[in-house]
C-alpha cells in the first residue's frame, strides 16, 4: 500500500509542478488573444473611418456645391452681398 501512495504523491506533485509552470503562460495568452480582439475591432473602426474620410476628400477635390456648403458652415465663408447672422441661443432665467 506504501508504494502506491508514494507513487500517487509523486503523479500529484509531478502535476502540481507542470501546472505552475505552464499557468502563467496560458493566462498570458489568453490575455493576448484578448487584446489581439480588441485591436482587431478597432483596425475595422478605423478602416471604416478611414474610407469615410476618402470619400470627403473625394467630394472637397471634386464638388464644388459640396465645397461651397463645407466653407459656409465650418469656416463661415459668406457670399459678395450677404449678410452673416448670428443666432444665439436664448437665456433661461
């Protein structure tokens, strides 16, 4: 009976032994593999971003009645004649 004993705790430590060992590795490459995913989704958001912004480029290049539209409202250009307004949000008292 003896020997099966020793020879069980020696299997028990021997597993005990493989599994400190290789533990820290997996969980490491489990985290990996998490951030792998993460990364993977924001290469898609960016790509996505990035033909969007192309596709502007396109149209600032190419469309006059686009460019036209992009100056009055993100640089405040005017045409010869017109008069700019200015409209302010009320005061709530």
């Amino acid at each position: 009976m003896l020997p099966k004993l020793k020879k069980a705790f020696w299997v028990l430590g021997a597993g005990v032994f493989l599994l400190m060992i290789f533990l820290p590795g997996f969980s490491k490459l489990q985290e990996l593999k998490d951030k792998n995913r993460e990364l993977e989704v924001k290469i898609k958001r960016l790509k996505i971003n990035n033909a969007l912004m192309e596709q502007e480029l396109g149209l600032l290049e190419s469309d006059p009645v686009y460019q036209e539209r992009v100056a009055r409202e993100k640089l405040g250009v005017v045409k010869k004649g017109e008069i700019p307004i200015k409209v302010l949000p009320q005061r709530r008292q």
